[in-house]
C-alpha cells in the first residue's frame, strides 16, 4: 500500500535541496534546469486537487525542457487550497523559483489531496506567491520577451477576467486548452458531451474563444482516452524518483472520496485517465495527433460544437495518430528519460 505519510516541513527541505543540487535560478536571468534556451514561455492555470491529472500534468511539464515555466496559478475557486498544493509540489521538484499565483475565489476549504500538503502553508514557499493570480498573468504576459504560451486545464474564470482586465494580452499569448467534446464524448462514447471544464463555467470559455489569439484545445475525444497501465504504470509506480514518489503519494491521498472514480480500484496498477497531459503535450507537440481546425461555439450549457456561420476558429486535436506512442512517451517525459 502506497504510503500516506505527508512530508515535515524539514524533509520537504532536505528532499528540495537534494533535487535542486546545485540550486535554482530567482528570476528570469538564467534558464531553469533542464530547459533550454529556445525553452517557450508558459503559464500553468490549473484546478489542481480537483482531480488527480493535474498533478500529472505539472509534473510533465516541468520535466518537459520545451518549457520554461513563469507562472503556476489555481484556478476555479478554492484559490489558497490550490497554490498551498502548487507551492509544495513546486519546492519539491526543486523550482520554487516558479511564482504561484492565488486565483479568484480566496477560499481554503479541504480538498481531495489536503492530506499531503498537510500543514504546509503559502508562507513556507521560498518562491514568489502573487496575492492577486490574475494580474500575475496579466503582468507575466506584458513583461515577456516572446509570445506566452498560456495552458489552462481547468475551468478559466482566472483567464476570462484577465482578458476583461487586460484585453491587449492577447496580442503576446497563445491559449492551449483541455476542453470541451467534439465529436466523441466520455471514453470515447458516439456523442459528444458537456465536458466538465467547460459545462461548469461555460461563460469564461466563450470570453477565452473570443479574444484575438490563436486557440489550441485537446477535447474528450483525445484527452478522455489516456490512461496509463501494465508496464507503462509500473515503470513509474515502482520509481524511487522523488517526483514520482510524491505523485503516487498525491494518488492515494486523492482517491478516498474522490467522485467519479471506483474507490476500490487499484492503484498499484492504474492510473485515471490523465486527460490534462494532452494539452501540455499539445503546447509543445502535435505530431501523435490528428488535427482539425474547426469552427467551434461555447454554448451555454457547456457543449462546444461546430457552427460554419457562428464559431470561432480553434484548432482541436480530434483523433490519435499514435496513443500507444504518447503513454510511453509520457512516461518517459516523467521519468526524465525522453529524448526531446
């Protein structure tokens, strides 16, 4: 059974030290390690805690050297919940030199994983925590050098009133989004459905289609078929890797109660289906996938579906070239092995 046991904060420090080596940049100065200097500029906006694939999803992306991550921001309510769980994830890997930023709804109710962050709390981060996440965005994007990549893998009222604040952002980001159901829905069932991150804040996406900037999303019909098993999974279950301890800590924390989800499955042996790692894949690469540029419309009960005369041009990964090729690719990505 995989341990439950949340870190002190004197062992979340020594594993942090042993992770960073020979230390991390503070600013923007220096490229983190592992990234290069092509490396793009990224905002994560994110629901972490909710469901476990986020937690997935920012650990890939940091192991991804694709990347040079400026900003990590909890989105959709429970805002201190979700940067206490960022900010400890983020000294763990050793890159408390990513800001967290504090999203809208400033709440810090119990979540799916309180019982790993434990007792931690923003003000033991070592890093940047930016009391307002939305002008953190905003800001992160002004100041930048080259166009942001901004990936949201979640509900995006955080963006949406960013672009009501600060419409000219548009103009130095991208949006990469895991989103709605175009023609597939919940593991790959005919019709599409009202995807959850969508169906639940239908009016922040219509806001994010929108604004004048090039939108990329991975919808059910992609994302909903990830799922990782037999030696894919146990290559990672059985890693004495830090990161891959502290997720497999971070799964068997979040399962009791968790909705959805058989709670006697096990996870020893599986994963969820890791919808959000598709669109961290897709911010880098498109190459597993088939893509489609369609002209899709937010409705108001949280479908997303193509409209010739109404819909706004989004491109969609809408089929898999290779799945097989993406889930060893993500575990290697994970495991620090891929060849990128």
């Amino acid at each position: 059974m995989i341990s439950r046991r949340t870190f002190s904060r004197q062992a979340l420090a020594l594993a942090t030290a042993v992770i960073a080596g020979r230390g991390m940049r503070a600013g923007h100065a220096a490229q983190p390690a592992g990234s290069r200097a092509d490396s793009v500029p990224v905002i994560l906006d994110t629901d972490i805690g909710d469901d476990i694939d986020d937690t997935w999803a920012l650990l890939m992306l940091l192991r991804m050297p694709e990347f040079d991550l400026r900003l990590a921001v909890g989105d959709y309510g429970n805002a201190v919940y979700r940067a206490r769980l960022l900010a400890k994830l983020l000294q763990l890997t050793g890159r408390s030199d990513v800001p967290v930023g504090v999203g809208v709804g400033r709440t810090d109710e119990p979540g799916q994983q309180s019982s790993w962050i434990g007792d931690y709390r923003l003000n033991d981060y070592p890093g940047v925590v930016h009391d307002d996440g939305v002008q953190a965005i905003i800001d992160t994007i002004r100041q930048s050098e080259r166009p942001v990549t901004l990936i949201g893998i979640g509900p995006v009222p955080n963006i949406a009133e960013a672009l009501r604040r600060a419409p000219a952002i548009a103009e130095n980001a991208r949006f990469v989004g895991m989103h709605g159901s175009v023609f597939t829905g919940y593991e790959g069932e005919p019709e599409p459905a009202a995807e959850w991150n969508v169906k639940v804040d239908p009016g922040s996406l219509q806001t994010v289609f929108a604004a004048p900037w090039d939108c990329t999303i991975t919808p059910l019909d992609t994302c909903g078929l990830v799922r990782l098993e037999g030696e894919n999974f146990r290559r990672l279950y059985e890693s004495d890797d830090p990161w891959l301890k502290a997720l497999m800590e971070n799964y068997a924390a979040w399962l009791p109660g968790a909705p959805f989800v058989d709670p006697d499955m096990d996870i020893t042996r599986i994963s969820t289906t890791l919808f959000d790692t598709v669109a961290v894949y897709l911010a880098a690469d498109t190459e597993l996938v088939e893509m489609q540029t369609l002209p899709l419309r937010v409705t108001d009960d949280g479908y997303t579906v193509v409209d010739e005369a109404g819909g706004r041009m989004v491109h969609c990964a809408t089929a898999w070239k290779n799945l097989v090729a993406f889930e060893q690719l993500l575990v290697d990505i994970l495991l620090g092995s891929a060849r990128r």
